[in-house]
C-alpha cells in the first residue's frame, strides 16, 4: 500500500477534478503491476495496473489507495474489471466519498465472492487526498490562505515597501503550491497596486491555476498585466451592479467576468460557484483585506504563512490580515500548526483547522 500511495502522489497538481490514486498488483510475494491515475479522463489505477498484470492477474491480491470505483463515468468500472480478472483479494485505503460510489465498489467486489479489506494506511490515503475528499463532501474548493509577512506580521512599511521580505527559497515555496491548485485568488487592490502576473514561474510547471480577482465595482485597469498577458485564464468576480459596457470591454481581452447575483462578493456564495466551475482547491494571495474576508467566513482549510526574521513596525504598515476580525478572543479561530519549515532564513508555518 505504501508503494501506491507514492505512486498515487506521482499525479499531484494534474488529477484534477479526480483523486490521486495508486494501484499495485501483487502475485506470490512479487508485484506484476502497478499504476496510477494520472489525468481526469484517462484510465484509471487499477486499469493500468492490472494491464501491467495481464493473464497474471489471476488469483492476484490488488492494493489500492481509493475505493475502487463502481459507475459508469467518463471509464466503465473498475469493479467490474477487478471481477472480469479474476483477481482474490482487494486491500483498499480509503473508502471512496463520491456519493455515486461510497461502498458500492466494495460491495460489489465482495458481491462476486472476491475478499476486501479495507482501511489500510486509511489516513495517509485521506491527507493525500485531502482537496477531492473535502471538494466532494462540501462542493467548495479546498482553500489554502497564503501570506508573507516581517515577524511583526507586516506586508509592506508605511509607505507600502513589499519587495522582498522573504527570501528566494520561501518564493520559489509559493511557486510550488500554486502548480499544485487550480486556481488563484486575489483582492483586486493588490492588482492594482502590485499588478502581480499570478503564474506559477517553476521550470515545467504540471499547469497553470485560473487566476481569479475579487473585484466588486470592475476597478481592475484594462493595462493589467494579467488580463493581457494570455498566460493563463483569468476570472475576474464582480458584484451584480457593473454596467455592461465595462463588463464587455474585459471579455474582448478575453478575460471571463463572473457577476454575483448579489451586489457585494459574498464568500460562500464565491465558493459554490468555484466548486461548480470545477475549482477543487483555491489558493488566496491577499491582500489584507481578502485574507481578513476569508477568515471571519470561517471557510478556509489551511493557512500558509513565511515569516521573515525582519521587523518592520509603524501602526500604519499593512497587516498580513485586516477587515473586521473578531472582537472576543473565544470567537479567534484557532489553529494547530501541522508543519513547520525554515526556508533559507525565513519560517514556513503551516496551520490547519483544529479539526483538519
Ligand atoms: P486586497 O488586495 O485584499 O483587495 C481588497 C479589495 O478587494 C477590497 O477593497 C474590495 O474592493 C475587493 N473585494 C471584493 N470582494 C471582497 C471581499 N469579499 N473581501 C475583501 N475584499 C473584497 O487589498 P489590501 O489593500 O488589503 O491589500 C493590498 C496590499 O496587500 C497590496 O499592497 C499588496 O502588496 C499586499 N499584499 C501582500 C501580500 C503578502 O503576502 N505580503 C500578498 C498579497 C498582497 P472593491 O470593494 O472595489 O471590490
Ligand atoms: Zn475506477
């Protein structure tokens, strides 16, 4: 099982909307087969696994990190493939949350006599794939909060001096998390101010995550290098009162304007309609004011932060997190920190629900 959760988490970033998953047939103490499922779409763990297998897979005992699957969608069943090969035993991880399977695969394994057992290194397979479990049970994206501050949680000094608190390698860190979501988020004053490209800069990055604006009234300049630069789609989220004539101006650069119907971004309904749109994991950039929306919704999974050995001061240096925050220290959301990493001479902390 340890070998196809490595093998799964060989697909991170480019699964999307499907799960990371692993497969590897064993026969007689020997593995015959292994997989992965590598892009929505194309085959399945099991189907390359058990190809791998051939006539072999004959009284073969599958691991598997997820359930495997047992309804038609855009591949027929792994089940039934399972069944069609005669394998004996099937080990699984974790059980599929998808409500079109949830058991049934494993009931229909056992259903044509084949043995299952289940839970196997269950949690390691739920952190892996903790986006799709979390983007199927509540249909909103994963959201990760991203800042990078002086120790004395600063963004900028007075006069809004940002480049560069954190280092190198805590910058390259960033770049790497945004290959692996699908899309990012920003404020649209940090556009306007910063006029950030918002793309992942690594060598080959795996794809490039829809960049997204909060923008109630369309202020975002038509100059903006994001919505010129053709290097990835970009949504710009605006309020429902937008005349239609600025909304058209940004769709001939081929920007997609997504009004709400409500005149203010609310951030619930923002999620919805990102996990309609197939978004499974956003990640928000800022500025303090997005970051300070986000919080007080309670709607965020996890909260990376690089913190500089720098301090900065002045009561008027922007905050990594601003908007109303919450006034009782019982009300604070709290967190747990779940890893911590030095990054050249900067901190890397990540923090996720008490809960997550
Ligand atoms: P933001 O970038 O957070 O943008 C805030 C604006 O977004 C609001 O004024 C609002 O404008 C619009 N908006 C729309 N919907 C929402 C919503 N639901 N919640 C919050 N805002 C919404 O602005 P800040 O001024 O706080 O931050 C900008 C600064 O932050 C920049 O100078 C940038 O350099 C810095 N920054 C620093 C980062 C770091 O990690 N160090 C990261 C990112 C930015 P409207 O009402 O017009 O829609
Ligand atoms: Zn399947």
């Amino acid at each position: 099982m340890k070998v196809a959760l490595q093998l799964a988490e060989q697909g991170s970033g480019q699964t999307s909307p499907n799960p990371l998953v692993g497969a590897v047939v064993v026969k007689n103490g020997q593995i015959i087969g292994m997989g992965a499922h590598l892009k929505a779409g194309e085959p399945h763990a099991e189907v390359h696994a058990v190809r791998m297998a051939g006539s072999q897979a004959e009284d073969s005992t599958v691991y598997v990190t997820l359930e495997p699957c047992s309804h038609h969608g855009k591949t027929p069943p792994c089940a039934d493939l399972l069944i069609s090969s005669k394998v004996k035993r099937v080990v699984v991880a974790a059980e599929d949350p998808n409500p079109l399977v949830a058991g049934r695969g494993m009931k229909k394994l056992q259903a044509a006599g084949i043995e299952v057992v289940s839970g196997v290194l269950k949690n390691e397979a739920e952190e892996l794939n903790k986006v799709f479990f979390h983007y199927i049970q509540t249909k909103r994206p994963f959201v990760t909060l991203k800042w990078a501050c002086s120790l004395d949680g600063k963004t900028a000094t007075v006069t809004g001096e940002s480049k560069w608190i954190t280092g190198e390698s805590a910058r390259k860190d960033v770049h790497k998390y945004r290959e692996l979501h699908d899309a990012i988020l920003a404020g649209v004053e940090t556009v306007i101010k910063d006029d950030p490209s918002l793309t992942c800069r690594l060598e080959n990055p795996k794809k490039q995550p829809v960049r997204i604006v909060l923008d109630t009234h369309l202020r975002t300049p038509e100059t903006a290098g994001l919505v010129n630069d053709g290097h990835s789609p970009v949504w710009i989220i605006t309020g429902s009162e937008v005349s239609p004539e600025r909304i058209e101006s940004f769709q001939r650069k081929n920007a997609v304007i997504i009004q709400m119907n409500t005149p203010d971004i609310e951030i619930d309904n923002l999620l919805h309609l990102l996990g309609e749109r197939n978004i499974t994991s956003l990640f928000v950039e800022g500025g303090a004011a997005v970051h300070g929306s986000f919080i007080k919704s309670g709607l965020f999974n996890q909260v990376v932060s690089y913190t500089a050995p720098m301090l900065i001061g002045g009561k008027e240096a922007p905050p990594a997190v601003a908007g109303a925050g919450f006034s009782r220290i019982n009300e604070a959301i709290r967190l747990r920190i779940k890893e911590t990493e030095i990054l050249g001479d900067d901190l890397k902390i990540v923090c996720v629900k008490k809960e997550g």
